[in-house]
C-alpha cells in the first residue's frame, strides 16, 4: 500500500531502538518486543496474554518482565480499545482502567498509550499488498481521508486525514454511536436488542457479543430452529465463532442467516463512515473478525449494502475497501509510533 503515514518528526537517528509495543483488547493482549533495523520494525520477542487471566494491565506487564528479564525497551507503545485522555484510558470491555504513568513509574520506561484504532492506522504504514484483501475496487484512486471500521470483541472505528502531504491518524469512539433503524427489520431487531440494553449502540451488532445477539434474534424473534448439534457445539465455547463458522460451512440456516445480518449492517456502517469521513482515500475493515469470514463478505450482499445511500451512491462507488489481513497491524503501529517518539 505505501501509504504516507505521518509519524512524529524524528530529530536524531532510531536506528536500534527498541519499543515494547502491546495491542491490549478486551479478550487478548498481544505484546512484543521489536528493533528498527535498517529502518524496518523487527520482532525480538512475542507473546500473548487473556485479559481475563489479569487483575489490570500492569500485572500484564509484570508477568511479561518476569517471563522475559532481558527486556530493556527505551519506549513502551500501547494500543487500547478505549479513550485516551492525558494518558488514561477506560478499557470498557475489561472494566480496567489504564495509566502511562503509573505503567511508566514500575518500569521506568516512558509510556504511550494510543487508541487501538490509531495504532491500527498507524500500522498501515507497515503492511504490504498481501495484507489486504479488496471487497470493493472503487472507480478512482483519490488521495483523501481514510476510515477504518474493526469489529471484535467490541467495535473500534478511526480516521486518517489527509493534508495534502500525508495521512494523520485519530481516534474516534464511533462504535459507540447509536443504531439507526431504516427497515421494519432494523426496527424488530433495534426492540430486541432494547430489552436488555439501555441505548443501542452499533456496537450491540457488530462485535463478538453482536453476532451472539444476532443469532438470538433469529431464534427467538424470527423464531428459525436451532439444532441439537448446534447448540451442544456452542456451549463452553466462543459461540460466535462457532456461529460464523457454521455460516461458511452452510451447516445451520439460522448461522448463514445470522452471519447475513452481520455482514449488512458490517456494510451498512462503512457506507456511514465513508460518507462522514468523505474518505475518498479508502476504508478499510480490521478487528479480530472479518479476516475470519472472508468467504461472507465477498458474497453478494457486502457491496450492494454499502452502495445502498440514495443520493450519495456516486460518491461511495469512488471508494475502495479492503480488508485487513494481518493481526498485527496494531502492535507494528504501536511499536512504529514508539520508535518514532525516541527520536522526537
């Protein structure tokens, strides 16, 4: 892709640097140690953790020292899947609530947190063309504002703006952002979802969580049966995973169904993000589960969704999206922001 990322302006040479760079999610946390050489991000150490097995983010990080003592990074680089206010951050999913500067007093370290979508932006820079799968080639290459949509355990959105010279990463909370009915469908679904919660955001669909409630909605609103199988293979499990597997492999009519929805509304809110944003420069969709379900969203129904804005369609047939492949797009984005900080 090659695209122009604009990173802090770096006064003295990186060369050597090592960043300690983490992608804290509500269900995992990737951390790795990586060095520029070369001018190029390289891993040195990586793990993962469940969120769920800690306390808070900096028993995460105690484990990670005591696991590997050798690690001397001159920066600590955090995406986090929530708000960063001067160095806070809630993550909403894992009910923690982060700071640089007490992560930064146990360690010694200076410590950056950025939102997990910014870090995602900024790891476009590091991706090549095989990262990316294209769902939509567009008419025109533009260069303009990007938008970025990733839905996993909960939704994360972002924006790149372009300045004429180069895209600037920022962070928006926009999955939280309400659920819009259009259809008579939409609206059975929105006072399903409205029982148990108190607003519906977009994020009440397009998540894990999401595609759980999607697949309620369709037993007990549209009242499609569920197998025996079906409901053993999602017990103790992570049921949307089982769902949406089950959709690809066209096991269960109430999973291809499901997943169907899922993918509309997937479609749906990149159209209303391409339209904010006017991102002309592209969309792209990362999270933990599209690159899961490749096979859903290049079947029909992904584009004409998008396309479906009434008098805007001309503009949305512009932009083209893709896919992001590779699960590491945030920790390189971290880690390549880190580096560039040691020599701000």
């Amino acid at each position: 892709m090659n695209l122009p990322i604009a990173f802090p302006a770096t006064t003295q040479s990186i060369e050597g640097v090592q960043v300690l760079a983490a992608d804290l999610g509500g269900t995992k946390i990737n951390i790795a140690l990586y060095q520029v050489t070369n001018n190029q991000l390289q891993p040195v150490i990586a793990d993962r953790f469940h969120s769920r097995d800690f306390p808070s983010f900096l028993a995460v990080i105690k484990a990670f020292y005591q696991k590997y003592p050798q690690v001397v990074p001159q920066h600590i680089s955090v995406g986090v899947a929530g708000p960063v206010i001067d160095g806070v951050a809630n993550i909403v999913n894992l009910n923690w609530i982060v700071s640089a500067k007490e992560i930064a007093a146990e360690t010694g370290v200076p410590v950056m947190f950025l939102n997990d979508l910014e870090v995602t932006a900024y790891g476009l820079a590091c991706l090549s063309d095989a990262d990316f799968v294209c769902l939509h080639t567009g008419k025109e290459h533009h260069h303009g504002n990007i938008g970025i949509v990733a839905p996993g355990t909960g939704l994360g959105e972002a924006g790149l703006f372009w300045n004429g010279t180069g895209y600037h990463p920022f962070a928006t909370e926009g999955g939280h952002t309400d659920f819009a009915p259009r259809t008579e469908e939409d609206i059975a679904l929105y006072r399903f979802i409205k029982q148990t919660e108190k607003v519906v955001s977009i994020e009440h669909i397009l998540s894990g969580p999401g595609i759980v409630r999607l697949f309620n909605y369709m037993q007990q609103v549209v009242k499609m049966p569920v197998a025996g199988w079906l409901q053993d293979a999602m017990q103790g499990k992570d049921a949307s995973a089982v769902i949406s597997t089950a959709a690809i492999e066209g096991s269960a009519d109430i999973c291809v169904a499901t997943m169907q929805l899922f993918v509309h509304h997937l479609a749906r809110e990149c159209s209303n993000l391409a339209l904010k944003f006017k991102a002309i420069g592209g969309l792209y969709i990362g999270g933990g589960i599209p690159p899961k379900i490749i096979p859903l969203l290049q079947q029909g129904n992904f584009v004409p969704a998008y396309l479906d804005c009434d008098r805007m369609q001309d503009l949305t047939e512009q932009i083209p999206i893709y896919v992001v492949m590779n699960d590491q797009a945030p920790l390189l984005g971290a880690a390549w922001y880190g580096a560039h900080q040691c020599g701000v």
